[in-house]
C-alpha cells in the first residue's frame, strides 16, 4: 500500500536558502515553526542523528534530560497540561520507545496533545530483529490518536505538520511518529515547512446545529431542578470563561469530574464539588433527582457514574462534546450538542433564560452540611494523634491561597488532594484522571513547572507511587526544576488497602510497603527535605516548603490506616454513597 | 437487545496500518471478525472494508464511531443483511477421477450455479458465488466424492440505499466543520439519513 499525506497548501514560511537539510535537521525546523520550545527526552542509537542535529539547536530549543523515557512522556503531558500547548517527547528504539506506552496510553485517556519522536533502526533492517528492533507502531497503534513510521527524509516536514495538527486538533491526544535512523541521516531540498490545517478523511470539529442547541435551551428553560456537570472538555476547549458565563446566567448547580477541576474556581457560588467515586455527597445523590442533566466535555467515565443501569435514568441527558463516539457510548442523551463547547456554550448561553434555583442548590448545601460532619470535619480538623491527609492539603491551600498548580499521583493522596485541594485557576489540577497512573506525578510535575514556569508547582504523592519513578529527582537536580515534593506517607498501598478492608476482609494482600528515608534519597541527589509527623510541624514545615529557594522535599507521615470517604462502592449507584 | 449480522462498511484511505487500527477496535471488545475484505471502492484513491460482525446494534453503532474517528478513516456504515446485496466467493477442489466416474457434473454445477475453473488429470476446481448457505451446500454435496480442499472468500457487499460515495467525498474535501459527523438518529428521522 502506498502512503498518503494530506496536507493544505498554505505557506506559513519558506526558507529558500535552506536548501539542504537532513531529516533530523527538518524534524526540529517543525518543532520550531510549530513553536516548541521544550523537549524532554533521552538520547540512544537509533535516535542519535536527531540528538545530533540538536545539538546546534540548544539556544533555540530547550532539552531537558530525563532519567528514564516515562519520566520524559510523563513529563511532556505536565508540560502540555499547565501550558495548554503539545508536549513533545523524544526517544530511541525498542526499549526507549516501548518505555513511552504507559505515557501514551495516560495521555491517549486523558486527551492530552502530544507529539512522541522515537528512533527506528535503519528501514533496510526493519522486521529482522535488529539491535533495539521493536515494532513500534503496532505496539502504540491502540495508545495513540495517530501514528506513523517514516523511513524517508522527505516525508518528515509534512508529517510532522501533520502530526502536530491531530495531536492538537478537535479532541487533542497523543501522537507517535517513528523515524528509521537512514531518514534521519538523509540530506533532502527543503523547501519550508507549512503548517497542516485539514486533512479530508479527518473531522476534527463537527458543525454545530443551531437546532440542537435551541432545543437543549428550551429544555434547560423548563428544567425545574437541572444539574450541570463539567469535564477537561471545558479546559481542553480553553471556554472558561464562556463555561462560566454559562452557569452563571442559568443559575445551575454545578458539579466537574476529576479532569474537569480547576477550570471553575473551587469556590465558586454554583459550584458544588466534585462527581464520581470518592466525590462529594450530594452532586452523586442528586444526579439521581436532577430532571434535565446538563454534561459538558465529559466522557461519563465509570468513576463518575457508578452503576450505569441506575445513572441519572430520571434526567433527560443534554451532552455537549466534540467528539462524536462520545455521545451515547455510555449514557444515552435526549439531546446532543457536538461541537468545540468554546462555540456551543456562547449559543446555548444566548438562549437561556436567567435564573436562579434557591431551594434545589439549598438541597446540595443540605447534603454537603452532612459530609461535612461525616467526612469532612474529620479530615480536615482531625482529634486524632495522627495527621490526616486532608488537614495537609487545608494548610497547603491556607498557605498558597489555591494559587498553586496541584500535580496528584494516583492512590488515596489524588483524591484526598482533589477534593480538598482549593483552586483559583484553570489548568492547575494536573492528575492521571483516565488511567491512573502511579508514578506520573513527579515527571509530570517537572514538565508542569516548564509549562507554567511563573507558577508554584506541588506534586502530591504517596509514599507508593514515589517509588515507582523517583529516578526523576535526577531531572530534578540536573535541569534545577523548582519542584515542591508532598509526600504523604502513610507506609501503606492506601488505596488498594482501603479496598482490602472494606470489601475483601481485611486480607492485606502485599499493601505493606516499606520505603527508604525519602529526605536522605532528596539530599543524595542535592534536593533538600524534611520529614514530619506531629501536628505541631505541619505548618512551618508547609512554609518551609513552599519559600525555600528551588526544589524541596516534605515528607509528611500519616495515619496508616485511614481511608477516603464518601465512597461509592463499585457496582453501587452513585446514589448509594456512603459516608462511612 | 440481540445479537444478528452486521456488515460495517469503512471507506478509508489506503495507508500502511491501518487494518490492524481497524482490528483492534473489535478485537479490544473481544468481538470476533467473522469476514473481513478490503478493496478498492467506487472512488480513486479510497479504500473500502467491508466487515461482517455478530452483534447488537448498539454495540455496532458505537463501534462504527470509534471506527469513524481514526484519522484515516472517511466514514463508517453499518447494515443488517435486508439493507445489503452481498456475495462469497468459494472455490472446492476435488478428484477428476470421481467425479468424471459418480457424478453427473453438468447437473452438478447448474444445480449450484458453480463453474469449473480448471479441469486437469488429478482435480477439478470448481468455483460458485453467493451467499453463505448456497456455498455450504456445495460442500455437502461435493464431500461424499472426496473434497480435497474448500475456501472462501470474505463478504463482499453494496448497500441497496447507498447513492455511492462520490459527492460524500467532495464534502470531506471542503474545508471544516462539516456537516458529515452530525448525522444524528435522535432529532432526525432514521429512514432519512443514509444510516448511523
């Protein structure tokens, strides 16, 4: 079969007296007309050619040396998620590239623009088990919304145009372009990059119907108790402002998801917490009363809806997405809105009629007043001896005023951080959502400080998924990345742990996790730490964090055996949550 | 909702990769791919899957979806067999000698409406065209005489209230957004829309 690459004939900049390039020359003339300005990645022989070329690049194009090739995706996904660009990401062959899957598989669930480069032996060698041989794009072909294997110089200006496009366009997603070393070596006329803008079997935005629209208005008008619930859509479609002008016209009690949080600041009048498993109280109950529910650039993952058989059955379902394989793959909708939601909200915004529910968003006050007595008081203002995770987060957020970018790993830390966590600002919550990632948090930490570069960045982790890609601290030490490590130590799998207990018989099976002095780790690698346990620390040593000059390590031991509450277990409706 | 055949017919380009992008989109819901052809299609250029599943339709939608959202793909139909016209090819090779001895093979191949391919000493092959239980029952027939070797081929199909894919194309051509995702079988009348 031949290959085909579309790509519109618009010149964005020609470049005559770049007649003779090589393919690893014209790999990173695409990265700078597409206005990259970070790579993470790390160097092997099938990419050398590529880190070749780099090397008389360095002042235009900002290389950050990872320590493994997860910590560089990982990284990549930080980057493009505070910054709201595509992370770019380098890596050799076979174990390299192979290394970047659980990245790509992350940023492939969670929607997040990526452009992945890998190596490839020579094309003559393809398919004879050469030295770091791995098929590359059949392995990544389930974890990416495109890939493509280049074996000819000539093709890389269009492809990575190409690549760039997709990976950015309609709903954004990871991209993997494989380049043989021979295409990297080739010398080939170039003759300017252009920037793709339309391939024709791609449709990466769907016209929006006006009729559609009119028609989820005219429900929403009639709703009496109608519930809006948002996702990263809003985020990923840079609307929140429009989303905001939204809710606040409707007067509609409104709950995000896990990947949606941040894009409305966390104490906003109509916002009423977090959905889903370890959500808040009564935007699960009330998804079971709601009668018109309104879902915005969400996937109505399995963590959000609980038992699917008894989801929101009573609510007639208004789904607004960009993507279209969305729309009824999970709950069915009396009306779809397809389109980028920067352009829908504005439409249904205009149709709305101005109100307010008093006595339905009184309801969610109702429920929260009794998770606040159940869970929330608890967590937050402990009797205990033991520190709690949620009074942790409650001084990080007294002492960063929900200014800070929040970076969760995955576990009972996440959704400890991300119910408490206070935000101010859109993009600030960066958490492996979709796959659940353990060890994402500190790479992608790294790439969020290169994306928000003037922001506090915190990652949060447990003393578990620290250990799974703590090597970065290295990236950390040699690239002097201003990272703030909260470990919160609770010498435990806690979340598998948690599960143990409840639902398997207090059969600790493997939980018990021992760990190595953290803040002895930190200093071998020139990170300076503290470790914690008392009550009395908390504060300072929060503050010390957070002033202290470059990176630093806090670990903070807490109560072993603690667990996040509400919960809705699994195979439960999310109407059953249960407080304790 | 039960399970029945759909044929899912995907117009894509033709690029290096993406059958097994296709594959693994029923492969990763554990659904078996009962037939499987590509070819060319009515348009230059465009190439044409034509996929036999057993499912529900609900599954089958969704599948088409997902199917219609890889980036090389133009479009996903999905059919029940009343909306399509759909032939197999298969081919049966036998003993000359046996057949030439036992068999009237003129009545033989007008009864199936087989033909012979190739007539040699040692075999015959004979090749018929048509739907499953028409090539079956040439197997039946032809086994008590020592059938040496069967095959089939996969589905191919025309869906009886496709128009083609001509005018379908000059839409993808133009410039975004396009009407073409937004059919949409809740506000607008099914019958009238091509499918999905």
């Amino acid at each position: 079969m031949s290959s085909t690459i579309e790509v519109a004939p618009k010149k964005i900049e020609a470049q005559p007296n770049l007649t003779s390039l090589s393919g690893s020359q014209a790999v990173l003339e695409a990265f700078l007309a597409e206005g990259v300005d970070t790579i993470f990645g790390y160097p092997g022989g099938a990419i050398m050619p590529i880190y070749d070329a780099l090397y008389d690049y360095q002042t235009k194009l900002k290389h950050i040396l990872v320590r493994h090739e997860q910590g560089g995706i990982h990284a990549a996904q930080g980057y493009a998620r505070t910054s709201g660009r595509t992370g770019v990401v380098f890596a050799t062959s076979g174990p390299g590239a192979t290394n970047l899957v659980t990245g790509l598989a992350d940023a492939m669930i969670d929607s997040t623009p990526l452009v992945a480069i890998t190596g490839q032996v020579f094309a003559h060698l393809l398919g004879t088990d050469a030295f770091q041989e791995t098929d590359v794009i059949n392995i990544t072909t389930p974890v990416t919304k495109w890939n493509y294997q280049v074996t000819d110089a000539t093709e890389i200006p269009a492809v990575l145009a190409k690549a760039f496009y997709i990976a950015k366009s309609g709903r954004p997603g990871p991209v993997l372009i494989d380049i043989t070393k021979n295409a990297q070596l080739q010398k080939f006329d170039y003759s300017g990059y252009e920037k793709c803008n339309h391939i024709r079997s791609y449709r990466p935005k769907p016209l929006v119907r006006k009729e559609y629209v009119a028609e989820a208005a005219k429900m929403i008008n009639e709703a009496q108790q109608p519930f809006v619930i948002f996702g990263q859509g809003v985020i990923l479609g840079k609307a929140e402002n429009e989303f905001r002008k939204f809710i606040e016209k409707a007067g509609i009690p409104t709950a995000w998801t896990i990947m949606g949080e941040s894009a409305l600041p966390t104490d906003h009048p109509l916002g009423v917490g977090m959905l889903g498993m370890h959500g808040n109280y009564g935007p699960n109950v009330l998804t079971n009363e709601c009668d018109v529910l309104i879902a915005v650039g969400m996937r109505f993952d399995d963590r959000v809806t609980g038992r699917l058989d008894k989801y929101a059955k009573q609510a007639k379902v208004i789904h607004l997405d960009i993507d279209p394989s969305e729309i009824d793959k999970n709950v069915k909708s009396a009306v779809p809105v397809w389109g980028d939601c920067k352009e829908t909200l504005p439409l249904l915004t205009e149709l709305v009629e101005q109100k307010v529910y008093p006595q339905w968003l009184q309801r969610f006050r109702d429920y929260q007043a009794q998770e606040e007595e159940a869970c929330i008081n608890p967590e937050l203002n402990p009797t205990t001896d033991e520190l709690t995770m949620g009074e942790v987060i409650k001084v990080l957020n007294e002492l960063t005023g929900g200014d800070a970018v929040v970076v969760t790993d995955v576990g009972q830390h996440q959704m400890v951080a991300c119910r408490y966590a206070k935000f101010n600002k859109t993009r600030s919550n960066v958490t492996s959502g979709g796959l659940g990632t353990m060890g994402f948090a500190l790479p992608a930490a790294i790439g969020a400080k290169f994306g928000a570069p003037e922001r506090t960045v915190v990652a949060i982790i447990g003393d578990g998924g620290f250990q799974m890609t703590l090597q970065e601290l290295g990236t950390i030490m040699q690239s002097e990345v201003d990272v703030k490590i909260l470990i919160l130590n609770n010498r435990f799998l806690g979340m598998v742990r948690q599960w143990q207990q409840l639902f398997h018989d207090k059969r600790y099976s493997f939980v018990d996790i021992t760990s190595p002095d953290f803040v002895q780790v930190a200093k071998g690698y020139g990170i300076a730490g503290n470790s914690i346990s008392d009550r009395k620390d908390l504060q300072a040593s929060v503050q010390q964090m957070l002033e202290h000059k470059g990176s630093f390590l806090l670990e903070v031991m807490v109560g072993k055996e603690n667990n996040v509450f509400p919960m809705v277990p699994q195979g439960a409706s999310v109407s059953e949550i249960r407080l304790k | 909702m039960s399970k029945q055949e759909f044929t899912v017919t995907v117009y894509t380009e033709n690029q290096i990769g993406l059958l097994n992008r296709i594959a693994i989109m029923f492969s990763r819901r554990k659904i078996n791919i009962e037939s499987l052809n590509t070819s060319p299609s009515e348009v230059e250029g465009i190439h044409r899957f034509t996929i036999v599943i057993n499912e529900t339709e609900d599954v089958v939608r969704k599948l088409a979806r997902q199917i219609e959202k890889q980036v090389e793909v133009l479009k996903a139909y999905f059919n029940t067999n009343e909306e399509i016209v759909w032939q197999e090819l298969a081919m049966y090779k036998v003993p000359t000698d046996t057949i030439a001895e036992k068999v009237k093979v003129e009545r033989l191949l007008r009864e199936h409406g087989a033909r012979a391919v190739v007539i040699r000493k040692d075999y015959t092959v004979f090749e018929t065209t048509g739907q499953r239980e028409e090539t079956d029952k040439l197997i039946s027939v032809l086994e008590p005489y020592g059938l040496i070797e069967f095959v089939r081929s996969a589905r191919v199909a025309i869906i009886k209230a496709s128009s083609g894919f001509h005018e379908k194309l000059k839409e993808f051509e133009e410039a975004e957004p396009s009407e073409v995702v937004v059919e949409n079988e809740f506000l607008d009348k099914q019958d009238e829309v091509f499918t999905m």
